[in-house]
C-alpha cells in the first residue's frame, strides 16, 4: 500500500506550521490587509458630507444606503467566501477581491447621481468580503493553533490602523481641495498596490491546512455550506453567540460611519474635525488589536469578548451625551478600544471551535452575519436618527450593545483556547 506523500507549499517545500517559520508570508499578508483596509477609509470622513452637500439628501435613511449597500455585499460575499476558497484556493480569491475592488475609486469620482455611490459601495463590499476574508483565512493557515488570536490580532489591526490614517488623510485633502475627486485618487493606488502584491508574492495555504487536519484525531465534517450555516448560525450556542456578538459590533461601526459624521457637522464641526473623529476611532480599534488577540491566546476569548462589548457601551453612550469636542474624543478613542478587544478574539474563538477543513466556511458564515450588521445598522440609525434625533438614535444602539454583552457572557465558557485546540507536532510558536 502507498503511503501518502507529506503535504507541500506552492514552492514545493514541506509546511511547517507557526508564525516564525512564516513571516515573510505573514508580514505580506498584514500589508496586504492593510491596502484592503484603505480601500474603506477612504470614505469614512467624506461620503456622508457628501451626501448632504453634493447629492442633496435630506433624510438619515436615505443618506444611509450606501452603508446598506456595502454591508449587504460584504455579508452575502463573506457566506460564499470561504467555500470559493476550498473550491480554488485562498490566493484565486484573494486576487478576485482587489479585480472587484478596482473600479470603486473611479465610481465615486465620476457618480454623476446617489445612485453610483451606492452601486461603487457594493463592488467595495464584495472586495472586503472576497479580500479581507482570504488575509483572515490565510494568516490562521500559516500560524497555527497556538497563536491564532494574535494573528488574528495582527491581521485586524493591520486593516483597522488603515482605515483611521485614510479617514484621516482624505478627510485633509477634502479640507484642502473638496470632496470630490481628490480624496479618491488615494484609491487607486491602493487598489493596484494591493493587486499587484497579491499576484506577484502571495501564496497559497492549502498545504498548511492540509498539515494541521492531519494533526487531529477526529475527522472532517461534511464541508457544505448548508450546514455550516445551520451550526454556526442556531444549531451550537457558542457559535451563536459569537455570531450575534459579531453582528451588534458591526451594527456599532455603521452608527460610527454613517451617522456620527452627520451628528458631528450638526454640533457645528468643520471638515477637519470630523476626520479626526472618524479617524480615532478606527486607529484606536487597529492598535488594540494585536495585544488584545496576544492576551485572549494567554486568558481565554470570553473575557475580552464580554469586556469589548460592555466598554462599547459605554463609549456609545458616552457620545450621546456629551456636547464637547474633548468628551466625544474620549468616546471615540474607548468605543476604539472596546472593538479592538472584541473584534479579532470573537473570529480567534470562531477558529477555535471548528474543525481545520470546516474553519473557512465557518468563519465565512460568522462574517456574514457580522456585516449584516453593518447593513442593520445603517437602517437602524438612519431611522432612528429620523424619528428620535441623532442622541436618541445613539443610545438605542448603546442599549442593543450591552444586551449583546450579557448574551455572550450568558452563552460563552469562561475557558482558555488551550483546552480547545490541538496542537500540530512541529508547530514553531
């Protein structure tokens, strides 16, 4: 009988698990995350200005769509993601995301109508959920069990610390030359630096996958999208939690994109001001993010998940009733940090739960609902914003995100990840 032949990389060496045996790989696919990661900032400051003072919108609802739009993309691209790649692999889809995401700066410049905007916003969430969710999924690949959290940590940091410096960065060239086209030149070269890494240097995961299922003693389940939906979505309590923990985090994010710029502008803030609070918010997200995943590797998912979730809370709050710059900073800054705890431990515990095989599908199911809330969000705000004012909207989503901690902290065991994992033999930490 033949026995079968050690799993190889694309280079046709043999795959050895861990951060350092791969970081160069690694290193790649944090910048690349980080180009997917300014393809959004780009639009954090600017669109909802733009909205108002170039298209005329009158209505929160309205001005809300291309939120919608985009989080309705992403959603539906992060279900079919993770079954694209273990059809095709992670790098095909990968390159598929930057292809999607290219013509997004030249429709934001030449829209001649709200209508291209929302449209450019679905390419752009069809990008994110193709893109991001190959960096997430390679990164996982290439590390290993034993450092999940931090790679993950990594990944979202990288991508985040983009979006708070492009937020910022547009929000100056539109101070300086208008809200159209300037801010969206920085676009294409991101998108053709993201490509262009991503075809020339990045390679595939499917051989370290390959390595850690081996690894384990139980065996693969059946690897349809039917039923990674059903166990990720209602049938398992913890991925449940997970999921909805993930959808009211996003929910939170399109109140912070959509609606606080417009709050702001209304509190009587210039341009700049309102870039650098849009901008905080994500760079405070981004730099929390590689010690927050380091310590839910050292003191369990649970605790940083429930902490993340309780301090956006608070943070939320603490916008809606303050009426000065230096308060809604501070804001800013702690709904960041809440995130940053959150956001990379709930995908880390995602990982942790599933078998290797199943973990794209997974995690692609769990980011589907996750930005599902970014599109019920937008909704949720733009409407509330209407009916209830801009500090009622904001304390309606502040109460749905505490009722989310106690959710998670109800259904999550309080344990570490090493009770959940199987280490591979070999595996370089």
């Amino acid at each position: 009988m033949t026995r079968p032949s050690a799993p190889t990389t694309s280079t046709g060496d043999a795959p050895r698990l861990g951060l350092r045996a791969n970081w160069r790989q690694f290193t790649l696919l944090a910048a690349v995350n980080a180009f997917v990661g300014a393809m959004v900032g780009l639009e954090r400051a600017v669109l909802p200005l733009l909205a108002e003072e170039e298209f005329g919108l009158a209505t929160r609802t309205a001005v809300v769509t291309f939120v919608v739009s985009f989080g309705l993309a992403k959603a539906a691209t992060n279900l079919l993601a993770g079954n694209l790649a273990s059809r095709h692999g992670r790098r095909r889809v990968l390159i598929a995301g930057w292809l999607f995401g290219l013509p997004v700066p030249l429709l934001l410049i030449w829209a001649p109508s709200w209508g291209w905007v929302v449209g450019a916003n679905v390419l752009l969430g069809v990008n994110q959920g193709l893109a991001w969710s190959m960096t997430v999924n390679m990164k996982v690949d290439l590390v290993g069990p034993l450092r999940r959290g931090f790679a993950l940590g990594v990944n979202e940091s990288a991508g985040y610390l983009a979006v708070g410096a492009t937020a910022l960065l547009s929000g100056l060239v539109a101070e300086r030359f208008g809200l159209r086209p300037e801010p969206f030149y920085l676009g294409l070269a991101f998108a053709a630096l993201g490509l262009a890494l991503s075809v020339l240097f990045v390679r595939d995961t499917a051989a370290f996958v390959a390595l850690e299922a081996g690894a384990r003693a139980d065996r693969a389940p059946d690897r349809s999208l039917r039923r990674s939906f059903a166990e990720t979505t209602w049938r398992r309590r913890d991925l449940f939690a997970l999921s909805q923990a993930g959808f009211v985090n996003n929910l939170n994010d399109a109140l912070a994109w959509a609606i606080l710029p417009l709050f702001f502008a209304s509190r009587g803030l210039g341009v700049e001001t309102i870039a650098l609070l849009a901008a905080v918010y994500p760079l405070a997200w981004g730099g929390g993010q590689v010690g927050a995943g380091w310590l839910s590797d050292r003191l369990g998912r649970t605790p940083l998940i429930v902490s993340g979730m309780a301090l956006q809370a608070l943070a939320i709050a603490t916008v809606a009733a303050g009426d000065a710059v230096g308060v809604w900073l501070a804001g800013a800054i702690a709904l960041g940090a809440g995130t940053a705890l959150a956001y990379p431990t709930l995908l880390a515990a995602v990982g942790d739960a599933v078998h290797p095989h199943e973990r794209a599908s997974a995690l692609g199911v769990y980011r589907f609902w996750r930005d599902t809330g970014a599109a019920a969000g937008a909704l949720l705000a733009g409407a509330a914003a209407d009916a209830l004012g801009f500090r009622g909207a904001i304390l309606l989503v502040a109460a749905v995100t505490g009722a989310s901690g106690v959710v998670a902290f109800r259904l999550l065991a309080l344990r570490r990840p090493s009770a959940m994992i199987t280490p591979v033999p070999g595996e370089v930490a």
